[in-house]
C-alpha cells in the first residue's frame, strides 16, 4: 500500500495523538522539534532486562542526561502512562538498532525486532523547555530555521553503573546575551528535561573544537550579540549505550523522539506502566 507523505509543516500545531499517527503509519519520518507543542517528547533506551537495573542506576546518578520519565514493563511495548495508544515498535519516526555495540540498522518501525524480554525506558527531552522559551519571547535557531538541534560530544565524565559509563553529549543554542540568564531559569523549572545549561560560552571549556562541525543534528548561526549555551542531551544514554556492547539495544535516532500525552510542566517522576 502506497502511504502519502505528509510534510513537517503539516504537522505544526497537530495533536499529539495525529502525530503520532502520522509517524505510525510511516508518512512522517523526519524530526519531532517544534511538533506537539506542549506535550512531553521522550529519548529512548530499549534494552534486555538483564541490563536494565543497572541502566536504571546510571540514568538516576546522570539525571541532567537522563531523566528517567517513564519505565516499561519486560517485554510490554506499550506505554500506557505516557499516552494510550503509544506502541513503542511503532511510534517514533526513525530508530536505531545496534547489534554488539555496532550500529546495525536505522529503521521506521522495530516490530520484527523487539524481543520479549525487552524493557523501555524514555528519558525527558530539552525539546521541552524549548517551548517555554519559544512561549517567553527567546529565540531558537534550530527551530526558526527548520532544523535539528546541533549536538556535541563533550569532555565532561559521567557516573557509571554496571557497564554503563562515558562522556556527556550536550545540545547548543545561541542566546542573546542580554537573555542567557532568563533562559537558564526557565530551562531550570524542567528538571525532567534536562534542566539549566551545563555550560556557556567558550566550547573548548567542555571539549568541543567547532561549533560549525555538531556530531548530531546540523550546525546553526551564532549572531552577533549572542552566546552558545549547552544543555545535557538525551543522545547520551546512546554513547553509553553503544560503548557497553550489548548484544542488542535500541534507541530513537537524534531528534527524533517520542511523543507524549504528557503535559510538558507535569510533575514527572520514574512512571512504571501498569
């Protein structure tokens, strides 16, 4: 059967449940920035529930990287407290499969993969406070110009558990300088979206070497007058994920998330579905 694609400016202002319809039925494939303004956008790990408790330490001893928004049961792929009708092998519009710490596959749908042993965990996305900045007047290149977010590995050590251990990957937004401190107390009231900044300014402080070369996402303008923020980015647990060499885990693909019915200010904490 022949599906009509739909375009990402058809999708602005849709519902969240349309959005994931769209994304379901394999007519939107691109990245969710700017989409479902309002609800909760999630990261994903899915992983063997053999290594999801200690997962689970990692992210609750790096939660400006991974704040553990909701938790699946082993080998259910849904995910009732986050919306409904979400079907985790179906909802996202681009995923990442890696086999033995390779990336094995990037696909639309990850039904003839999921196991039944498999344990989902969807971690806050910063596309979140992007909204309320957005809502308070500060500007969001990526999203003015119809981007994904820059992304970049840093220097900065992560806590390990188990297997799990690394490096922070960071987003970058240029700030009007005069606005960087409205933006660091607005970020900071999302918690589960990875909060306030890292860091500002000068990226070789955190180990980047050029802001115009992200390892994710695409590079934006930095006007005069303003300055490179870097929050925690949801792309972490994929790092850590990839160097503990798994036999299999999945992830959503940067920028490309997760959907909630979850109001984006709701107070969220670990949601284990029932």
């Amino acid at each position: 059967m022949t599906v009509t694609a739909i375009a990402y400016a058809d999708l602005v202002g849709a519902p969240a449940q349309d959005v994931r319809a769209a994304i379901r039925a394999e007519a939107y494939q691109g990245h969710t920035s700017g989409l479902a303004a309002g609800k909760l956008q999630c990261n994903l790990a899915i992983l063997p529930e053999r290594y999801a408790l200690d997962f689970l330490r990692f992210c609750q001893r790096n939660p400006k990287p991974c704040p553990i928004v909701g938790v699946s049961d082993s080998g259910d792929p849904f995910l009732p407290t986050l919306g409904h009708d979400i079907d985790i092998r179906s909802d996202v519009s681009k995923y990442r499969v890696f086999r033995d710490g390779n990336l094995s596959d990037e696909v639309t749908d990850i039904t003839n993969v999921w196991t039944g042993d498999m344990v989902t965990v969807a971690l806050g996305c910063s596309f979140t406070f992007e909204n309320a900045l957005l809502r308070n007047g500060i500007p969001v290149r990526h999203i003015e110009t119809g981007k994904n977010v820059p992304m970049f590995r840093s220097n900065i050590d992560l806590v390990r558990a188990g297997p799990f251990s690394g490096k922070m990957v960071v987003t970058m937004r240029p700030i009007p300088a005069a606005l960087v401190d409205q933006a660091t107390r607005i970020s900071g009231q999302y918690p589960q979206a990875h909060g306030a900044p890292i860091a500002t300014g000068d990226p070789a402080q955190i180990g980047i070497a050029d802001l115009s070369q992200p390892d994710w996402g695409e590079a934006v303008e930095i006007k005069p007058g303003e300055v490179p923020v870097y929050w925690a980015c949801g792309v972490t647990p994929q790092n850590v994920l990839l160097a503990a060499n798994l036999p299999l885990c999945i992830t959503h693909s940067p920028g490309h998330m997760l959907i909630s019915d979850v109001a984006e200010d709701a107070e969220t904490t670990i949601l284990k579905t029932a």
